[in-house]
C-alpha cells in the first residue's frame, strides 16, 4: 500500500494506482527475498549485525526452502517486473527504478 498510498493521494486514476501498488509488492518481495539471502549468505560484519539468525530459529524462509539461486533469479525477476510495472512512466520513474535497483543489490 505504501507506493499506491502518494497515487491515491495525487488523485491518480485507478489504473495507476493499482500499477503502483504491484511495483510495491514487487519491491516489498524483493527487499525480504534480498534480507533472507543476506542472512544466510553474509557475514556479520559486512552486515554490521549478526547473521544466520533465520536458520538458528528453524524459520522456514523462500531461500531455505528454495535455495540462494532460485532467490537470486526471483529476486531479479521481481526487479524486472517492477521495471516492467513502470515504463509507461518513462523518464518520470527513474527515481522508483533506482530504488528497485537499490533493494536487489543491497549488501547490507
């Protein structure tokens, strides 16, 4: 909801709106997929926090479930789509483009 929250605000056609809220979930998605990875992938200092804490909890995460691969090719997939969502935006989305960007190759 919070990227259709600014539509719905600026009194953006429902199409958009419903556009925005998918690029949303589509990032939202992406930045757990991207928080699991790291915690089972990264160390702790690169994270600045200790890792590793999903698997000691017995969480049952995608990228346990699935592996890193397939959360590595999810998570591009999500940014595809999320890229995908906005090109009817062009040049106005660059910012929410970046920011998809963003949250797949964080590292930390």
């Amino acid at each position: 909801f919070a990227c259709e929250a600014g539509a719905i605000l600026a009194g953006a056609a429902a199409a958009d709106r419903e556009r925005l809220a998918e690029f949303g979930s589509a990032i939202g998605l992406a930045f757990q997929l991207a928080d699991d990875l790291l915690d089972l992938t990264a160390d702790a200092r690169q994270m600045g926090k200790a890792t590793g804490k999903d698997a000691a909890a017995g969480k049952a995460t995608l990228v346990a479930l699935h592996g890193a691969n397939w959360a590595r090719d999810q998570l591009q997939g999500l940014v595809d789509q999320a890229h995908a969502l906005l090109h009817p935006y062009g040049e106005d989305a660059v910012l929410l483009k970046q920011a998809a960007k963003f949250v797949a190759a964080r590292n930390s």
